[in-house]
C-alpha cells in the first residue's frame, strides 16, 4: 500500500431478495417530505415505483415527484430538481433507478442549499460542498455505475458539450442504499450487459496503474474475475439469482473507493468514454467498451508488467512467450469477453462520425495516474482507431 | 450471493505512514475526557504511548490512564474499566494496541451504561446492548484481529475458564481507526507471525463454507494471495514497508464482516483456539495454527470441492489428480507456509497437556456453518492429533 488514503464508507446496505422491507425501518430516520426520483418510467412499468411508493406511503411520508431523470442527466433538470426541493424542502432524497437517477439524486443533494452555480462550482472549479447535505437513499434497479455506494455524480452541460464527475467525500454517499438482484431482472439485455462492462471497466480503471504488489490490485483481480465469470452465466439465464446478485455486489464493490486505496488510478477510459457521451447521448457502459481496446493497446507498452498480470491472474492465460505477448493475449480475452456479452466495440455504431473526433478529442479530460499521459495526437489516433 | 445480508461499516481508517497526524482531527468531535487504554506497556518503549498522549494533551483533553490490558483481556479487567469510565464520566475510550486493547475497548463501551452484568448479558445471553454506547476510537499497533475496524469483543473468564467472542452491532465498530505499518515495526517476531496467521485464518473460518460461486470468496482468495506473499517478505525483511502496510490492510479486511456477507462461516479453528487459550493462556493466533491441519485434516472429506479450490486459487497447486489429493495439497501448502512462519504447530509446545484435552473438549464450543458439526468425540480426536 504504496500511498497514504483515508478509507470512509458508511452507506448501510440492505442485500438481497424482497431487500425493499427495510426501507420502512430507514425512512423513519428522516423527515415527512421524501423527494422520490426517478428515471424514465420503467420503475413504474416493472412494479418498483408501485412498491416504493406503498412503504413511502405506510410509514406516512409526504411525496413530492422528481420523475423523468435522463441516462445522462443535465444541468437543465439538476435545476429542476433543486427547485423542487427548495420548494418543499425535502428532508430525504429517495433515487430509486440506475446509476443516473442515483447520481443526479447525490448532485441535487449538494446543491439546494448551495448559494453558487453548482455546475461551475462543483464541475468546473471542483470544490467540496459547504453547505448542508440533503440526504440520499438509493433503491437500486440497474447495476453497473457503483453510485449506490460511492459520492460521485456525473453531470452532462449539454450546451457546453461536457460530461463531467464529482467524487464527493463520504458525507455525500448514500446514507442506505436496497440491492436487490431480483429488481435489475428486467433490465433489457443491451443496459444489462453495458452494466456489465462499465463495472468491469471502473476496475480496470484502478488497477492499470503502478507496478508494486498491493491488497487492492488483488482484490481488484477478485472482483473481474467474479464479474466475468457470473456475466457468463447472466447473458444466458437473465434470472439466474447467483449470478445476478454476484453482478450486482462485484459492481458495487468496483467503484466504492476500496481498490483505489494506496494507489494511482488511470481513467482515461472513463474520460473517453464521457466526451463520447457528451457528442452522441449513447449509453456510458458502451461508450467504455467502444474505447477500450485501442485504449489499452495504445497504453500496454508502457504497462507490460500489469497487463502481463491481466492476462494470466484475471483470464488465466498461459505463461508461455514474452511478457509483451502474454499481455497482448490477456486483451485477446477481453475482447473475446466483450464480442460475448455483445457490448459495443466501436463509436460509429454509437452514432460518432469522423467529423466528430476533433470536438470529442476537445471534451476529452487527461488524466495523469496511469501509464501514460496522452498527448492529443495520441487522443485521435486512439479515437480514430475507436470508429 | 445465496443469502440475504447486511453491510455496514462506518468506521473511518486513516492509513498510512505518520496517520497519527489526523488524530487530532478526529478528537474534536468528542468531548474532553479521554481514557487511554493500553496493554503491557511496549507502547510505552516504542516512543507511541507518547506521540498519542502529546496529540491528547495538544487538543486540550484529560487523560484518564487504563493500562495493563492482558492479551486475553478477563472479566476482573472488564470490572475495573467500566469503573474508570464510570467514575471519570469518558466521552471517548481510545485503544492504543493490538486487538486485545481494542476489544477491551469496546467490551468496556457497551458496558459502561449497561446495569446489568456484562459477561452474563453479552458473553452467556449473547444479547445486545441496550445501553448507551461509549464511543471507541483506535491506534493499532499489531496486525491480526481486524479489531480495528469490527465490532468483535473476545473476552476472557478465568474462573469459568471460558473465552467467549461477542460480535456486536456496527454502532459497537471503532468510529475511527489510524493504522500506520511503521508502528508495526517493533512488534516480536513471535506476536508478528502469530498475528499473520491469525488474520489468514479469519479468511479459513469465513471460506470453509458454501460450496457455491459467491463474490466474498473470491475476495477471500485474494486476501490469502496477498497474506502469504506479504508475509514472506515480512519475516525475512520486516521493515519492509509494502509488505506490513498489505498484511495490516489485509488483516483488516480478512474481519471487518465484508468477506462473509451472502454465505455460512464456520469458526471452528477459532473455538478449538479460544478453548485451548482458556486453559494455556497462550497467544491467540498460536492457538489457532496449532489446532488448524488436524481440524482442517478431518473435515476436507466433507468439504473437497472448496479446499481443492483453496489449494488450486490460493496455493496454486497444478490440477493433477484427483480432487482429494489436490486439496491435501493445499493443506500440504498451508504446513509449509506455517513453517516457514514458525507458527506453533501443536497444543503442546504452548503448554497444553492429555490431561487438559477433557477440559478442553468441554470449553470448545460447536460451530454448525462449515462443513462439518463436530461431535465430542471428533473433538477430543482433532485436539489429541494437536498434541
């Protein structure tokens, strides 16, 4: 454990089928108004909403409607969200969805009693919230992002053309959070298995960095492995409980801070990938997918050592040849992996065009903890090779 | 994750080289009566019992001393720091020390307010605290409970000759934790590898169970991997800084109740070890590596699938023959890792006799989460091979 780092994570989680009874037990923690937020209405059509609604309604909590949170939300809505709890002055923040709606719940909470512009405040100068916190509670209905246990929330400023994320500290983490496998059942098979890869690929984020032997790295490996053994089983049998509640815990555990303990982290994928968003709205986990490959060919010289470690302790390939083509065989697998969940591997069938790689390379943050500091040249070759 | 589960861990850890630096921090938040637990006085040798009382004495707090905790802390001690408490009307109890200190620490915390008896309450009734809970901080010092960051309190009855683990509720965790390798250092050899084996234990105890894919044993894996790496290091070089900072971060997390979630554990070694502590009061990891091949030895026939696991993911033994002889391998493994230790390899070198083993045998309690409930006789067997 190379680095010195603070480890807080006090989000109380309710695992497990029928989870939703300890909501009731959590709601009477907090106030009568409960802000309850929501995507595009899938909640409503799978029974989720209704079930929500009825513990909200039993424990006589007073609900105001925050709906139609989009897959990336934008600053127009985060207005609206905060106009609606200044309002009503909502005592809790209910995000019952996926990682956006749980994400824009964290941004609304940092923001009602903010003075300042949160966009510029926040994402632009990213400074740490000091006002007070409204409070998140987070019914999880997709997995992938990690936001049910972590303080981060990305935001799109859809007029600037910037998808941007705040880490918050532990003070902006969802007090509890319900996980229950059998709620992301009906997520349609394309966001599944984009779930899938954006979990896969936030540990990939922390572990393609530094070169000594570390408990994160470990668990790290531990985590891709189980994700990508259980996604095999998932794309086969959707309902498969054991697969599915391990998806979901890996996913969990792949972006609440552990593996990034006492280490440099890269996530230039995710940087990638967000100003890909930001040009074509496509869904985040496919973004990732589309991007990765020429990513980490471009960066695997300057990593070997770890993506010789890749190859042979998350996708066991045999130790024969040189650490370079060990390496190479690991992104052999991953991309093999990918062709099997059917993730995007390219930006064009995500609706980027040639014409869009210099304003996509423009929006592309350069991150400065993995093996390679990209110049960019190296952005639009790397995009380039993406199409 | 085949079962249903509760996850929550608040504690704050602040780890590293020179952590101590934010106890200040964390103080402000308590009011000015602080008492100070310690064990036999090596923090008074090592130079930390001072940097503590200075950063006490800098914050403006009153120090109320309670010294002289035992490594099998007893009921008389128990008595004597509830008064202390009591009398001194503490507003923090802050563990400088091992994982004796710190279980001290919180049996005392849930103790302070409780009227009725603690041993009978907790320890005989195993009921909760219903009682105001004296907040816990810690500065560890040895690596091997996981203390530090569960709410386990292992507490000794002499006279009864019972040594009995209670594990409490999140609200009994530490509130915050410093862990900083370099106060490892000093420790024995002895203390250092007995701790080691008793944080790869903790991982045995939760792993032996299940014979299902599950995400907590992958990370089990991987926290073994990373133990047995680190430590050989460690006993050839042990200011090797990478390595102690992975052995006190995996010990952390090989008990900090996330390696458990979703699956049955069995604890067996540890109620085989408490028994024999109980008679011999000898070092606690010692009594655990002690008793743990012959025990191990006698349930693998009910349990091959997951020990031929163990020897293939964590020892990496070829999978050449049949699926008992490549788990035998596995414990073959473990024996010369425990040798290479220099961990105590049976009962009698820590000063158990065949005469104790009855004695023993009825102090052992029977555990029915792994692969086998032992019968007395089974019991008696497995402490006679230990001999």
């Amino acid at each position: 454990m190379k680095g010195n780092f603070v480890y807080h994570n006090p989000t109380k989680v309710y695992f497990g089928k029928g989870a939703l009874q300890n909501l009731g037990g959590e709601l009477a923690k907090y106030g009568k108004t409960v802000q309850l937020i929501y995507g595009g209405g899938s909640v409503k059509k799978n029974g989720i909403y209704d079930a929500v609604v009825s513990v909200l309604k039993a424990c006589g909590k007073r609900i105001v409607e925050d709906g139609g949170v989009m897959p990336n939300p934008t600053t127009e809505k985060l207005k609206e969200g905060i106009k609606i709890a200044r309002e009503n002055k909502a005592d809790l923040l209910l995000a019952v969805g996926g990682g956006s709606v749980c994400d824009y719940a964290k941004a609304v909470s940092v923001s009602v009693h903010c003075e300042e512009d949160p966009w510029e405040k926040y994402y632009l100068r990213f400074e740490e919230p000091s006002c007070e916190i409204v409070p998140v509670g987070c019914v999880l209905t997709m997995v992938g992002t990690g936001s049910e246990m972590n303080a981060g929330a990305v935001i799109t400023n859809r007029e600037q053309k910037l998808k941007i994320g705040h880490v918050f500290g532990s003070e902006v983490m969802p007090k509890f959070t319900v996980l229950d496998p059998e709620f992301t059942y009906s997520v349609p098979r394309r966001q599944m298995v984009a779930g899938i890869y954006d979990a896969f690929n936030h540990v990939c984020e922390q572990y393609f960095s530094g070169d000594d032997d570390n408990v994160s790295d470990r668990l790290a490996e531990a985590l891709m492995k189980s994700i990508v053994a259980s996604s095999r089983v998932a794309v086969k049998d959707p309902e498969n409980y054991e697969a599915r509640s391990n998806l979901m815990w890996a996913a969990t555990w792949a972006l609440n801070t552990l593996i990034a303990m006492g280490k440099d982290t890269d996530w230039e994928v995710h940087m990638l990938g967000q100003a890909v968003g930001a040009y074509t709205d496509a869904t985040h986990g496919m973004t990732l997918s589309a991007v990765s490959l020429p990513y980490y060919r471009h960066i695997l010289p300057y990593g070997v050592k770890k993506f010789r470690q890749f190859a042979v302790e998350v996708w066991g390939v045999e130790e024969k040849g040189t650490d370079e083509q060990i390496a190479y065989m690991g992104l052999e697998k991953l991309r093999e992996w990918m062709t099997e969940l059917g993730v995007a591997q390219n930006i064009s069938e995500l609706g980027a065009t040639e014409e869009m790689i210099e304003g996509i390379a423009d929006a592309t943050l350069v991150m400065d903890g993995g093996y390679r500091v990209l110049t960019r040249p190296e952005i639009v070759k790397i995009l380039k090779e993406s199409l």
